[in-house]
C-alpha cells in the first residue's frame, strides 16, 4: 500500500523542533498540515496569533465567548493650571521678616527701652519694648532674623540680661567719654544662646545714645559668590571690591542712622579720589545716598563716609558683623588665575577685621562686635583655636598635623580682642522671659518656680532658644 | 572544696554498692567455696539507681538518728538553696525521678529544721552535697550609698543603651557625657524623658545630674538615663518609691 502522503510532508514531520515537547499525537493528527491545507507550513510551528488590535468598544466575537463592552476611560493629561509665584517671589517670603502678629495680646504695662533707663541694674531680668522709630533702624540694617521669634508677639521686645547690662553701661560710659578705647568683641556660644539677639542689643543701645551703626548682617553673603565684585586697582595684594553690596551697605547706613544728617561733609575730597563732583557742605546721609545710587562709586564714598566719620567731634561708631567664620576662609570667587580668593581680601571683610584686629582703632571710641554661628558656621580650625586660646580654653590646642592660616591667626595676634561666651540665662531672667511669653499670650501654664525650674533644665541651662522652643513652640 | 567531696561521695558510694566483702576461705572451719556467694554490701545493688537510693537511704537513717533533736520553726530554719533534680542527676549519674527526688528534699528540709545550735556535724556533711555549688541567698547586693561627695548614682538600661547616672543636689543642672542636654539630645522629647524620675516627682530644679551613657541611639539612651536617674534618686529619697512607680516607667521599676 502506498502512503497517503507525500515525501515533503514527512520531511517537515521530522523537522519539528522540539517533537518531545508535545504530547504522543494521535496517528490521524500526525499531518497537521492536513488541517490547513492551504498553506504549506505546519500549523504547529506557526506563530502565535496575532493580537488583534482593540477597539474601543468591542472585542472581536470569538467563537463561544461573549460580546463584551469595554468601556474606555480617556485619559486626561493632568495640567497643572496652578499659578507660577513670580520671579523673586519664594526669595522674598522667605527672607520676609515679620515683627508684629495681631492675634498676640499687647502686653500691659510694657516699658519701652530709653537712652536713661537701658543701665538701670534693677531692670534686670525684665523685659522691655524696642521703641518704634528704632524697630525701623534695626530693620533697616537688617539687624532682624526670619527664624528668630518676632512674629510670636505683638511688637519687638527684649529681655533686659546680664550680658545687655554689662554692655549697656559700656555702651554709656563710651557715650559720656569716661571710656575712650575702642572696645572689640566677639561671641561664641552655643546655638541659640543669644549671640545675634546680643548684636540686635547692642544696635539699639546704640540707636538710642545716637551713634552710627554699620552692620554687616551676614558675613555669608560676602563671600557666597552671589554679588559682583572686582579688583581694586593698585593693591598688593589685589583687594576686591564688592560695589553693589557696597552701594546696598551705603543705603542701609544712611536710612538706618537718621544722625547723619546733621553731620556735614568736612571738606570736598581731591578729584582723584571721587570721580564725580561732590557739592561742597553735604551732609554724609546725603553723601552715603550718593553712593547707594550710584555702585561704580560705592566704595570710594564708602571710604569717604569712614573716613568723616572718624573726625574729630563725630560721634561713637558700633560696627557688627555675623557669621563671623565665614570671613575667615576661601571665598567662592576665584582671581584671574583662576584661584579662590581669599575672604580677607576683600576690601569691606578686610575693613571690618582691620577694626576687630585692632590695626585701626576707632579715633571716636566705639564698639567692634562680631557673632560666631554654630547652625551656619564652616569648619574653619584657625578661627576655632585662636577663640579658644583667647577664652582662655586650654582643652583646645594647637594640632600639629592641621594646617592653620596665618591670615586668620592674624587678626587675633594683636590681642585685645575679648572672647565673651554667651551662656544660658539665670532663673530669674528666664522667670521674666516666661512671665511676658504669658502676658503676650503665647504660653498657658501657669509660670511658678517649678515650671520655670523645669524647662529650665530641658533648655540646657537657660538657652534662649532652647527655652523659646520648649515653652512657646513645643506647645501640646 | 564542695564539689571534691562531691566527687568522693559517688566512688565510695557506687563501690560500696557493688563490692561485697571479700570472702576469707582461710577461716576455720574452712567454708565451701561451693557455698559460696557475694553478698552485696548495700541493699540498693539490685536497683537500678544505686547511689541515688543509697543516698536516699543514708538520709533516712540520719533521720531516724536525729529526730528527737530539737526543731525550729521552718520560717526560722536557714535558708538554703537545694540543688535541682537535673544537677543532682548530674551529680550521680543516674536517672533519677523527680518524685524521688522529691523526697530526698522532704527529708533534707526536715533534717535542716533541726536547731543549728544542735546541727550534729556528721548531719552537716551529709546534707552539704545536696546543696548548690552557689549559694544564691548568700549573694546580697552591696546597698547604693551617697558617697562622701554627696552623689548617688544608679545604672540604667534601656535597649542597647546603658547610662551611669550620678545625682547630687543642686540647682537643676545637666550634662550628659560633658554635654549639655541640649547638645546631647536635639528632641525636646528625649529631654523630657531623660529627666522623667525628676518630673515625675517634682525634683527637677532640687538635683543636678550628671550622666554617662553609651550604646544605642538617642532615644534609649534618654530612656536608659531615666532609669538611671530614677534608681539615683532613690537613693536619696527611698520614700519617692510610690511616685517613681506611679511615674509609668518600665516594668523593671514597677516589679520592684
């Protein structure tokens, strides 16, 4: 008998790939390609069928199944329609600084701080209101903190401390010329101790007795990279000038010390010295103004407006400066080598420590304040030692194997520079802090001597911030 | 010196229960060696656990010897700690019965209600092998004192932290390893419960605390430094027990 079928077929029989993998065919099914005698390939190494493309509404009706509707959603693309915030906009809410909440209750009986009462000893532990027209100096210097707690109360306030006693009777003797030496300072302390409140202290104290106040807010921003800057000619080395730092400066200085005014320009400066022409018997507010409009001659104004205010018959000086580590390292500008610029070159940084260093002391007495950070504060080991050997700290010594900068050292060497560790406050004063927290409404309890004892203890001793955070913030 | 006579009991006693005495086949009249046969020297030889029962024995018959001593009450017998059925079974080598050995500790604690003024020695020696090589009622904790410097301190655990906690009196001060609290525990919380013995009772600006604690993360060591404190001030108010309790602190305090 012949067979049924040809000898192609039995050749692609023998062909399949894997023949274990199927189960024993049934003799009648041996021939697939009998089943679809159209086409010349076994229906078993066929690809699988092709998916059919779906129809939003239907699926094709396979045999046995059921018509189904699917229902499609379209997808909707989520814009987002919300409004951009302006350029500027996060920047000035952020550094936004608020200094009176209407919710707080105005505290009775509050005393504002005055020229006569800021040495009275008796004050001590209390606190005092910071007199209207002063609030908009200090703000105008920039002497207010976002994080600090201005917008807890009604209006600013200060707690009247040792530290604020101890300064404010410096600050009168310097005023009535008992003290004529230039008194340097700088504070360390822990964070939140009240090193910054310590500088916003002195400032009004010196608003009050009617001295100049030059304050650099933060000495970050001098050396972060985000303000122009460029080489003062004929220096070696290159001193750098920041000119519409400067000019902001200038403008802060002649809003901020309504004083200057009344003081006139002494004389006219050489032409070499000031490109433009200065009117003859201006005043140095005016003189100061000339500078914040114009940043190509900030700094020689600047210059100018110092070196007026150091005649004879002008009144005391109060220079500050925060962030104190800061001005004491590489800088984020680089020079025309392409190296990092050194802070100390810069022509205001170099201005500020040349006071605190004590090369140039104030002719008209005054007070050089500096704050150290310890929330923003770069490792810098030189400025760590040179504070710790001035405090006295002799657990800090100098490490062989460091590198110290001997610029840095510098400004210390001279000596005369006093280190004042800001501690906590004693349970008196932080009793009167709580008492007007209470009066302002911020706190509920009921303030006794076991309250003010036991937040006393958490705040580590009195730390200021520390006992804001644990009384007013961390309320439950 | 217990555990060497401990060692000697179990030979004497297993060979005693094995040998019997020799036989003298030189004695008039000379005996039948026919006749013959050892006699075990203990009654227990046909037992499975000879010393054991030897032992069990022994104590009966010293019962029996001594029982017409003079007792004490059991509250004012002396206190002592038997071994455990698993370490005498240790000791002899056999398999014996908690129920057996229930009996031998009946016996043993009679015989220790027996006057010590008239403990005969012999009783003594029998009864000091079944007690423990460590007696734990002789260990007694050295009390916490305030020392001549006027600190007390307490040691506290928590987790894997573990804080030495000295308390002396004063204002209310803190540091924590050299630190202030401050600078040792950045949540306010942890504050709290470091200083929770000192809240809880209203001490908080009577002491000042100085503390050392290692191991673990912030928040056992705050708690670790609770317990510590709470055990410091004890020390010097041993009447605050009921407030410390009160307080809610772990289950370590609260079983005290």
């Amino acid at each position: 008998m012949s067979l049924q079928t040809c000898w192609r077929c039995l050749a692609r029989g023998s062909n399949q790939p894997h023949p274990t993998r199927w189960p024993p065919q049934q003799p009648w099914n041996l021939y697939p390609s009998l089943t679809a005698a159209f086409t010349t390939s076994s229906s078993l190494s066929a690809l699988p069928p092709k998916k059919k493309s779906k129809s939003p509404m239907l699926e094709t009706n396979v045999k046995g199944a059921k018509k189904t509707f699917v229902k499609k959603t379209k997808k909707r693309q989520k814009t987002d329609s919300s409004k951009r915030p302006e350029v500027g906009e996060r920047r000035a809410l952020r550094k936004r600084i608020v200094l009176s909440n209407t919710n707080a209750l105005e505290v009775e009986g509050l005393k504002d701080i005055n020229a006569q009462l800021m040495i009275d000893e008796s004050l001590r532990g209390q606190v005092l209101g910071i007199p209207g027209p002063v609030v908009d100096q200090l703000r105008a210097v920039e002497a207010f903190k976002v994080k600090q707690g201005w917008p807890l109360f009604r209006r600013p306030a200060m707690l009247m401390r040792k530290d604020t006693l101890d300064m404010a009777t410096e600050i009168e003797n310097i005023s009535l010329g008992i003290r004529d030496k230039t008194i340097r300072r700088v504070f360390v302390g822990e964070r939140g101790s009240g090193k910054t409140t310590m500088l916003l202290q002195a400032m009004t104290m010196a608003f009050l007795k009617g001295w100049v106040v030059i304050n650099v807010p933060e000495a970050q921003d001098l050396i972060l990279g985000h303000t122009e800057y460029g080489p003062l000619p004929s220096t070696n080395p290159t001193l750098y000038t920041q000119r519409t730092y400067t000019a902001s400066l200038l403008n802060a200085i002649s809003r901020a010390n309504p004083i200057l005014q009344d003081l006139q320009l002494s004389q006219p400066p050489p032409r070499t010295e000031l490109p433009i022409p200065v009117p003859p018997n201006i005043s140095l507010s005016q003189l100061a103004h000339l500078g914040a409009q114009d940043p190509e001659i900030a700094w020689p104004i600047f210059e100018l407006l110092y070196r007026e205010l150091t005649l004879p018959d002008r009144p005391p000086l109060l220079l500050c400066m925060d962030g104190l580590a800061h001005a004491m390292r590489n800088t984020h500008y680089i020079s025309n080598t392409y190296q990092p610029i050194h802070a100390h070159q810069f022509t205001l940084i170099n201005w500020f420590l040349s006071h605190l260093s004590g090369e140039s002391p104030l002719p008209n007495a005054g007070l050089v304040l500096a704050a150290t950070s310890e929330s923003n504060s770069p490792p810098v080991p030189s400025l760590t030692l040179a504070l710790a050997q001035l405090e006295g700290n002799a657990a800090v010594q100098k490490n062989p194997f460091a590198t110290y900068d001997a610029r840095v050292l510098g400004v210390f060497e001279q000596g005369g520079v006093q280190v004042r560790r800001v501690g906590g406050l004693c349970k008196q004063e932080a009793r009167g802090l709580m008492e007007y927290w209470a009066r302002s409404g911020v706190v509920r309890q009921r303030v006794d001597e076991g309250f003010v004892g036991e937040k006393w203890s958490l705040s580590g001793g009195g730390c200021v911030g520390e006992l804001e955070r644990a009384v007013v913030r961390m309320r439950v | 010196m217990r555990g060497s006579q401990n060692r000697s009991f179990t030979s004497t006693n297993s060979s005693r229960a094995i040998a019997a005495p020799p036989i003298d086949l030189t004695q008039d009249p000379p005996s039948n060696p026919q006749n013959a046969r050892v006699i075990p020297a203990s009654p227990s030889y046909f037992t499975g656990r000879p010393d054991s029962t030897d032992n069990y024995l022994d104590l009966l018959a010293l019962l029996r010897r001594y029982q017409t001593l003079p007792t004490v009450a059991p509250a004012q017998a002396p206190r002592v700690a038997w071994r455990t059925v698993t370490q005498y079974r240790l000791l002899v080598g056999e398999p014996v019965r908690a129920s057996k050995y229930h009996k031998v500790i009946e016996v043993l604690q009679r015989l220790n209600r027996i006057h010590p003024a008239v403990m005969p020695s012999p009783l003594k020696q029998a009864m000091e092998i079944y007690k423990r090589d460590i007696d734990p009622y002789a260990v007694s904790k050295r009390p916490n004192i305030i020392d001549a410097d006027g600190r007390a301190y307490g040691v506290g655990r928590r987790k894997s932290s573990s804080a030495k906690v000295y308390l002396v009196q004063g204002e209310g001060e803190v540091l924590v390893n050299g630190k202030s609290i401050n600078n040792a525990f950045g949540r306010i919380h942890d504050r709290e419960s470091a200083l929770w013995a000192l809240k809880a009772t209203g001490r908080m600006d009577k002491y000042n605390v100085w503390a050392l604690v290692s191991g673990g993360g912030s928040t056992g060591q705050a708690e670790a430094i609770t317990l510590g404190a709470a055990k410091a001030l004890m020390v010097f108010e041993p009447a605050l027990k009921p407030a410390l309790r009160r307080g809610q602190f772990s289950s370590e305090f609260q079983s005290q």
